[in-house]
C-alpha cells in the first residue's frame, strides 16, 4: 500500500472521529437547567470525554457519576470518572453500577439527571440480579462474545439478566426527569440498544430472549439459564409512568460520521450502509466480491471511487486467536480480494478492537501474497481468528489509540 492511499484512509477515519467529537455532539442537545440539581450519569467508552465536554459546556452547578473502560478516562473537575473492565466485567464494575445508583438516590421531581450514553457500557456496568453472581454475569458475557449473535440478540438477552440494564437505572431517578444523550454503536440506531439501555426501556421481553437464546444457539451458563427461565426481575415496561416525561436524543451515529468521511474524501464516495450486521469474515467476503466487481468491470460504482460502511460485524470463536471482528473483516476481504488493486482500512472507531492495542488495520491486493512470504499461511489464521498476528507481521495494524467516542465499525476500501 502506498504512503499517500494509507494517509488517505487514515484521514476518512479521522473525520468519522471528528464527527462524533463529545463538544460537538453535545452542544446542540443541552436540557434546560432546572428548578433543582442537575446530576450527571453515564456509562461507555466515551463516556469520561463526554463528561468532560459537558462540564465546559453547562453554565450552571452540576455534580455527578461516569463509568468507562480502564485507560479511557481523562481530566473532570466536577463528574467522577470509574474506570472497570471491558468485554468481560469485573468486581469494579459492581461498584461503579453502585455508584451510580447511589448518584440518583433521593432525587425529586424538581431535579434532572443527564445520561451520557455511548458504547461498551453492557460490561462496563455488571449488577447481577437475584442470586447471581458477578461470576456469573461475566460467564453470560463469554457465551455472548462467543455465540456470534447480532449486538441487538446479544442485548435483549443481558438485559434481561440484569439489575441496572433495560431502563433500571432510569427507574431509580424517579422522580426526577431524565434526559438521556446517546452516542450510537449499533446497527439502526436504537438508543435502547447503547450500552443494554440502562437509561431507556424497551419492549423486547422475557420470552423474546428466551427465543434469542434457542435461535442461536447460546450455550448458558447454568445459574444464567435457570434465572431466564423464571420470571422474576423483567426487564421494566417503557410504559410504565415513572419513564413519564423522559427524553432520549441520538447526538451521534455511525450514519452521521461515515457521511462526514465521504464529504472529506477527496475521491468520489459512496455510503454502502451503516448498518451492517453479521459474521465478520461473511461480510470481508461480501465486500470483496463488490470491489472485484469495481475494480475489474467498473460496476457498480466507476473507479476511482472509495466505498464506506459501518454498522457491527460479530466473531463466531473458533480458535484461540487474537484479533477483533474489524481485523478479521479485513483478513476475510483481503484473502477473498487477493491481486484486485484496492486498499482498504477497517477499525473500530472507539480505537480498540477486540482485546488487542489496535483499531483494526490496513491491507491491499498484495497483502496475503506478502504473508505468505513470511511463511505464514492466512486462511489458516483467519480460520484460528488471529487476524491480530497477520497484520502485525505485515506491520499493518492501525494503532491510533483511544478516540473518546464509539461509533462502531469504519470501513473504507479505496479503488483507483
């Protein structure tokens, strides 16, 4: 790949970052002050950005809660920023899921409660219901992370098994007003889908998990299991009144940063969808076959032309691997793409993907023939879902760090 199509892929992703930057997003969403306090919550990946962007922006007092992921904290003066442990949580969690009750405890209908939403807040926010143990909730993450499920399979069931997940946490202000601000990660974006809506209900219900679970074939942990099969702890209905009056506004998306991506792009742009869902190796395939088709017949888009998609790929474990699903998206696209002249960069937009220090990664048509050089064999490595130690032995890996936000998945495949 050259030096100018790796800046040029380099600055699409950045443009999608700078589209969902916490001071813009927030700036046109702020709440009118109330007659009482204003208490701040909130849970994701950006979530210690978006506490920070708020307090430069709120004129008047404030105090408040926000719980992210070990790193991606940074400076407040007012909001306490948590910090626990992501995909799989952990005992810091409960304590932050504590503190976060504790927050909106005996409020009044005269105070108001801003959420700050954003992706990654399902693990970030363990509270395990009944006589579930924290041990137990993250088992339930495992078999999730494991399944391959859709993110919005994987949230309806989480809520289910949850004490603050589903629209709790929103429960427990009552009476006070909620405002919840919602930086999307998932297909569609449902704000109910963020984080397993702690702070906004849904309608999915019990038996709608349950059904999930058989779909796809989710194998439980046993205590997990027996807990859905009951009917104690559902999820709350959004209709009930004490969700009367609340607000919820999406002030950032996948949608809304691929489109500043192709109004930055200095090549004719074209928005696949930002909503793509499904096994991340089927969709590299899926892209593959579209930029063959670009490449050598012109069709369906002209060359030159650049083709963005977002949306969250999953990761079916089959191996033991490293590597996250934008990493494996791309491994797929490049075996299946092999000799077609394209570029193409894909990474996660919260700057980690999967467990590894790396966004995701660049490859070319070259790429797998450059592989094989160094006497690794890539359809056996995308077979063990260690898309991580392929594009670390090209040097490939795209490493820009924690971004202070989470759009979900960019993608970005360049023909000249």
């Amino acid at each position: 790949m050259t030096s100018e199509d790796r800046q040029f892929l380099t600055e699409l992703f950045d443009a999608a970052v700078q589209a969902a930057d916490p001071t813009a997003a927030l700036r046109n969403h702020l709440p009118s002050p109330p007659e009482g306090r204003v208490v701040v919550i909130g849970a994701g990946k950006g979530a210690a950005q978006l506490a920070a962007a708020f307090e430069d922006l709120w004129l008047g007092p404030l105090e408040g809660v926000v719980v992210t992921r070990y790193g991606y904290g940074c400076a407040t003066k007012r909001i306490r920023v948590l910090e626990s442990a992501h995909p799989v949580p952990d005992q810091a969690g409960l304590a932050a899921s504590a503190a976060l009750f504790e927050a909106v405890r005996g409020l009044t209908a005269h105070d108001l409660v801003v959420a700050l939403i954003c992706g990654g807040g399902s693990a970030l926010l363990p509270c395990p219901p009944g006589d579930l143990t924290l041990q137990d909730e993250a088992g339930l993450n495992r078999a999730l992370l494991a399944s391959g499920a859709p993110i919005s399979v994987m949230n309806a069931i989480r809520k289910q098994v949850s004490g603050i997940k589903g629209g709790r946490l929103a429960a427990a202000c009552y009476p006070a007003r909620v405002i919840s601000l919602v930086v999307s990660d998932v297909p569609g974006d449902d704000p109910a889908q963020v984080a397993s809506g702690p702070t906004v209900p849904d309608m999915v219900s019990r038996e709608d998990a349950r059904a999930m679970v058989a779909a796809w074939r989710i194998e439980l942990p046993a205590k997990v299991a027996a807990w859905l099969a009951g009917e104690e702890g559902r999820a709350p209905d959004p209709r009930d009144p004490v969700f009367a009056g609340h607000e919820v506004r999406v002030i950032a998306s996948s949608r809304m940063s691929l489109e500043a991506a192709a109004a930055r792009s200095s090549v004719p742009a074209v928005i696949l969808s930002d909503a793509i869902e499904g096994e991340a190796r089927d969709v590299g395939r899926v892209h593959a076959a579209i930029a063959r088709e670009v490449a050598t017949r012109n069709r369906p888009f002209q060359r030159p032309v650049v083709m963005l998609s977002g949306g969250e790929t999953t990761v079916t474990l089959r191996g033991n691997g490293r590597g996250g699903r934008n990493s494996e998206f791309l491994l797929a696209l490049a075996l299946a793409a092999e000799g077609v002249s394209f570029a193409a960069l894909a990474a996660d937009t919260d700057g980690i993907d999967g467990s590894e220090s790396n966004a995701g990664a660049f490859a070319d048509g070259g790429s797998m023939a450059r592989l094989r050089q160094q006497g690794l064999d890539p359809a056996k490595l995308l077979s063990g879902n260690d898309a991580y130690s392929a594009f670390e032995a090209l040097g490939d890996l795209f490493e820009p760090g924690p971004t202070g936000t989470n759009v979900n998945d960019f993608r970005a495949i360049l023909i000249r």
